[in-house]
C-alpha cells in the first residue's frame, strides 16, 4: 500500500521528497536533501557547508563502526548556542533593554561531556553557565564551568552536602546560586555558608500559577512539586531580612515547563513571573538577575502550530516577547530592568543528534490464501463453506457509499468463522479463507479512504494493521524512549534514494521483544501519520533511515530493555577543508554485551566459566569432540565482547 497516487509516484522528484518528510519544516534549516537524493545536514546553518549522511554512513563502515551509530554534530550545538545568545543581545540592543543576558545550559537535558564542552565551548564569549539538579550534577557543573564571570544555578532538592558543594564554589569564587525551591532550604543554606565563611547567592523559585500547557504540564503551575507559593515568598523575605542578609538574594526564578507549544502560555507565565519579581524588588530588595527558566520549544513536526510536537512561534519571537514583556513590566512598576537569565536545554541541543539505523527486513501483515476449495468442509453447491459465501456477498455489494457497513458485516463474519472454528464446526481452511477474504476487503476499504484527509477511526487502525513492518536494527527504548513514553514524536526518513517514490506504506519496528517496540506516527507534509511511506526493500543492498532530534532527554533517559545497551556513538565536525566537508572526530564504541550484563550484576567470567565447565564435562562424557567444544567456548566469549545489536549487512 502506498500513500501515493499513480501520478505523484511518475513525477516523483527531490523536492516532492523533500516536502513529503517536510525537511525543512522540522529541521529549521540544519537538513535538507542533496542532488543526489541523500539526506545532507547543514551543522552551522544554512550558509555553512552540507555534510551527506551517505558519506558519514561510509565513513562509519570504513571504520568499522556498527549501526546503529548515534551521530553527534558538534557545530550543531555550537551554531544553536551562537544563536539563542546573539539573538538576546541583538533584541535587547534594538530595545534599549537596561540589563544583560546572562543564560546557563540546564546539563540534565544532556550531560554527556562532549555535549557540555561543546555548550561552554561554544558560549564562552557570552560568559553562558550551567544549571545544575543534583548532586552529581553539580560536582560536574563545578569542574566544567570555570569562567568566573559565567553563572552556576542549582536547582532541585539539596540536601546539606549540595549545599555545602555550592558554597564551596562560592568559596572558588564562581557565580553559584542556590535557588530556594521550599522554605526549609533557606535557613539550611544560610547557616552552612556562615558556618564556611562565605556569601551565599541565593534565588527564590515561584511557584506560578499559569500553566505551559503541553506534554509536561503537571510538572509546573499551582500542584508543582517545585518553587515557592506567594506566601511562602513574603516569609522568605522576611526571614532574610530578619538575618540581616536580604543583599544576598540576587536571583528570581520560575520555570513554566518543557516544550510549550503556545506562545501565549509562555507569555502569561513571564507576565506573571516578572510581576511577581517587581513586587519582591519593590519590598526594598535588589535582585540583579531574572531567570525565566525553560520551556522554549522545538519544532518536531515542521507544522508550527501549538501542537505538543511543535511550537507556534520561533525562537526570535520567544525572545522579544521575553525581553519586552520584562521591559514593560519594569516601567510600569518602575523598578530597573535586571540581568535577564534563561535556562533553555532542549531548544539548544534537540537537533544535534540523530540515530543511523539498517532496515533488516519486512515482514508482511497479511497474506493471501490461494484457494483450493475442494476440500472445503460445511460444503454446499460451490463447494465454499457458508461463512467464505457470506464474505463473497459482502465483496460482490461493496461500494464505497456503504464501506462501513461492508466492513461491520465483515467482522461478524470473521468472528463467527472464529467461534465456529473454537467449537470445532469449521475447519482450519475455512477461517484461513475467511480471513484472507476479511484482509483483501480491508485492502479496499482503505483504498476508498485514500484521498480522504479524515477516514473514520476504524479505517485508519486497518490501514495500520494492513501496513507491512519493516524491521530496524535498534530499540527504541534505549534511542528514543520519550517516543514511548508520551508520544513524543521525532521526525523519521530515509538516508538515500530521495529520487525514487516511496511506494511501501510502513511502520518501523526495533528488535525488542516488547510490542511496544515500534514507531507509532511519523512526520509528514501535511499531517503526523500511523504508517511512513519508504522505498521497497532492494535485496543486499542496505537500506538506512535516521531518526532526528534525538539531542535533547533522550541519551539520558534510554534504557536497557532486552539488553540491548548503549549505541555506537561518533561526533562529527564540519571541515570545509575536507573533500567530504566533515571529518570524525570522536568513536565511543557502544556498550557490548558483557558490559550490559555486568550492569546487572553478572559477572562475564563467572559465566564463562560456568559454560566452560558444561562443555567440559561434554567433552568427558564423549558427547562434544574436544575441537568442537572450544569453539562453542569462543563462541561463547566473542558473543560477549561483540555489540548488543544485529549484526549489520552494512559491512558485507
Ligand atoms: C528541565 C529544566 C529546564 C530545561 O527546560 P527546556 O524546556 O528543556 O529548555 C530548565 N530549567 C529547569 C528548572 C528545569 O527543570
């Protein structure tokens, strides 16, 4: 099946290619597809050079590097952070804004230290810090961000050792802020820094009450676990001002969710925040800093609405209405305009990464049964068995006026054949009949619906069913698990052939046991889809797709479903130098299986011996020749050092 009319598939061309996986929609100018039909990632935009996803795919297999291989574009984070900060200043600039924009990486959305290097790599003229959630975080944030003038934020819960670790970047005299997310931090905070000697930089987290909408709404608004209430704002005060350390307070901050698609949520949750801040900075404090958390989204479809996958404005928008809502509320009140901070992740690295991945293989839903009714039992004049007639019927009045009708008739017949079947009135050729009818009426059905833009529920559910699977070499709970988890879409397409049609209509499934294990919609021009239109399968010739957007929560959250663990990881740089444009910098071989099953406490000796000493004892009883035995134990043992992941056509 195919959601191309016979006209489009002769007509087919690069550009139709382009527009049906909406490329450039989604990828805001980092992919578009080259000449020759390849995938091409433009890493520092638009004006930089265009490296072929083909061209890194061979360079993996030159290098021996299996796929699945995640593919980091280090001057995709670069140009991202570039980007957010000039545009900070450029709008601040043209708005006569009186404060400076001060932003730090949230390093939960990615901690990989590469990543982190490159953020602060990338952000070290404009003095961009980190934000910190943990501990662990923190001790990581304190070795990295070095530039004194560049900010440290700790958020999350802190117990008194986090504490202790922030203040002693004070005492290093970095720019670390503890942000107060519940009132009993406060006095905890202030009497380990005058236990240690040092001046505390403390924030106040609100609780707001506008909500961001989208995906991750519960984690903000009136119920979220996080941020101080009204209230609890005034005590703060009042308590710092009692301890006669109320200058210490230089920090006001709110985070209104992840990913909101919404403009105007963002835009009440900054009116709200930056009210509420003037209120405190009217109360006689001076907080030199205003940080607007996250929440600044990205646009995973290319639609650019306020559906949770995309966003409706884009990334200058979010600033100047940041930067301007600041700026008015700050006249109004008249009150300075403070420093202004954000804590953007996902919108920084969300494009840098993606997954190469190798289809392996099709397995086709349904097929037909070549009938051979002779033996057919329940016999009758044609030799059919009553339920095969009933579904003939039902075939021979099939118009599309009264589909739906055809198609409930169908299902009663089908589970009446199955019934019947259970009870032992039919036999097995009658139900294999039965269905096979069942499917290719379905097959039609949904050819009615075709140029439909809304088939009826139960159409699109067959035309998934109807789908073949292609078969993909990865797991998507180890590559994409928010796909899993909340729906989360990432743009999908192949690597190559982008001037032949994509005739198969497909979903791709990975090689988890878990029928959860597939991807369930897909970006395409004109809506999100349950099936992907791919190219029919060539016989050994490899067939690559990527998956994109996979730089923001995603490495973090993978797991090891079915032990399959972590991928093949390259970074690639952009080099116009190169005859390629791009060179690889970095290989981080993926997790083999001995190390998978070490993280969960087996031991790859203790196994080896342990199967060793069966085949020994194999060999004593005359059951295994000697030769033979060890090589099941080499076997044994290169499987173990060997990836987690199929084996991959790709180095044939
Ligand atoms: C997760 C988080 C962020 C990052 O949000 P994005 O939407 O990914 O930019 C920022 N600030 C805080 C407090 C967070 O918890």
């Amino acid at each position: 099946m195919s959601h191309l009319s016979e006209s489009e598939k002769k007509s087919w061309s690069i550009e139709k290619s382009s527009e049906h996986y909406h490329v450039e929609q989604w990828g805001d100018g980092y992919f578009a597809i080259n000449e020759e039909g390849h995938l091409g990632v433009l890493s520092q935009g638009v004006a930089g050079p265009s490296i072929d996803l083909c061209d890194v795919a061979e360079e993996l297999r030159k290098k021996k590097v299996a796929l699945p291989c995640l593919i980091r574009f280090q001057d995709l984070i670069r140009s991202r952070v570039k980007e957010i900060n000039e545009t900070f200043r450029q709008v601040m600039k043209e708005y006569g804004y009186g404060g400076q924009y001060t932003g730090v990486y949230p390093v939960k959305v990615n901690q990989m230290r590469e990543v982190v290097e490159e953020v602060l790599a990338a952000g070290q003229p404009y003095h961009y810090g980190l934000e910190a959630g943990s501990k662990a975080e923190l001790l990581s944030v304190l070795a990295m961000n070095t530039d004194p003038e560049a900010l440290t934020i700790c958020n999350g819960y802190k117990d008194q050792e986090y504490m202790r670790l922030a203040l002693m970047g004070r005492k290093i005299g970095r720019k670390v802020f503890v942000v107060i997310e519940k009132p009993s931090e406060l006095p905890l905070l202030l009497d380990l820094a005058e236990e240690m000697g040092v001046e505390p930089l403390i924030g106040l987290r609100a609780r707001l009450s506008s909500t961001g909408s989208g995906k991750w709404e519960g984690s903000i608004g009136e119920s979220a676990k996080f941020g101080l209430c009204s209230a609890e704002m005034i005590q703060a005060v009042r308590f710092l001002e009692k301890r006669g350390q109320k200058d210490c307070l230089k920090l006001f901050h709110f985070h209104a969710g992840s990913q909101i698609p919404d403009i105007q949520k963002i835009k009440e949750s900054i009116r709200e925040g930056t009210r509420i801040f003037a209120k405190l900075q009217k109360m006689g404090l001076q907080i030199d800093y205003l940080d607007v958390g996250g929440g600044l989204g990205v646009d995973y479809d290319g639609s650019r609405t306020s559906i949770e996958s995309s966003m409706n404005y884009n990334q200058k928008q979010y600033v100047s209405d940041v930067v301007y809502i600041i700026q008015q509320i700050c006249q109004e009140e008249k009150i300075s305009e403070p420093n202004i901070c954000s804590e953007s992740g996902r919108a920084v690295v969300a494009h840098h990464s993606c997954l190469i991945l190798e289809v392996f293989g099709e397995v086709e839903k349904v097929s037909g049964f070549k009938d051979n009714s002779s033996n057919a039992s329940n016999g009758s004049s044609d030799g059919h068995s009553r339920w095969v007639r009933e579904m003939r019927e039902i075939f021979e009045y099939l118009k599309p006026e009264t589909a739906m009708e055809a198609y409930q008739d169908a299902v009663a017949v089908k589970e009446d054949v199955y019934s019947a079947f259970k009870h032992g009135i039919a036999e097995l050729e009658d139900r294999a009949h039965v269905e096979s009818l069942f499917w290719e009426l379905s097959r039609q059905l949904v050819n009615f619906y075709e140029s439909a833009d809304q088939a009826p529920e139960e159409i699109r559910e067959l035309r998934q069913r109807l789908s073949s699977q292609y078969l993909a070499n990865f797991s998507l709970f180890q590559t994409a698990p928010d796909h899993w988890a909340f729906d989360q879409i990432f743009p999908v397409l192949p690597l190559h052939r982008h001037k032949e049609p994509p005739t198969s209509s497909v979903s791709l499934v990975d090689i988890t046991c878990d029928s959860d294990g597939k991807l369930k919609s897909y970006v395409s021009s004109d809506s999100i889809r349950d099936t992907i239109a791919l190219h029919p399968l060539k016989k050994d010739k490899p067939y690559l797709i990527g998956i994109f957007m996979l730089g923001a929560y995603q490495d973090v959250m993978g797991d090891m479903h079915n032990c399959f663990g972590r991928v093949n990881e390259v970074h690639v740089y952009t080099d116009d130098d190169d005859p390629e444009d791009f060179y690889v910098e970095e290989i981080i071989r993926g997790q083999t299986v001995g190390e998978v099953l070490e993280e969960h406490q087996y031991s790859p000796r203790a196994l080896i011996r342990a199967f060793k000493s069966e085949i020994d004892r194999r060999i004593n009883e005359g059951k295994i020749k000697p030769r033979e035995g060890v090589r099941l134990v080499n076997l044994y043992e290169e499987t173990l050092k060997g990836y987690t992941y199929l084996g991959s056509r790709h180095f044939d």
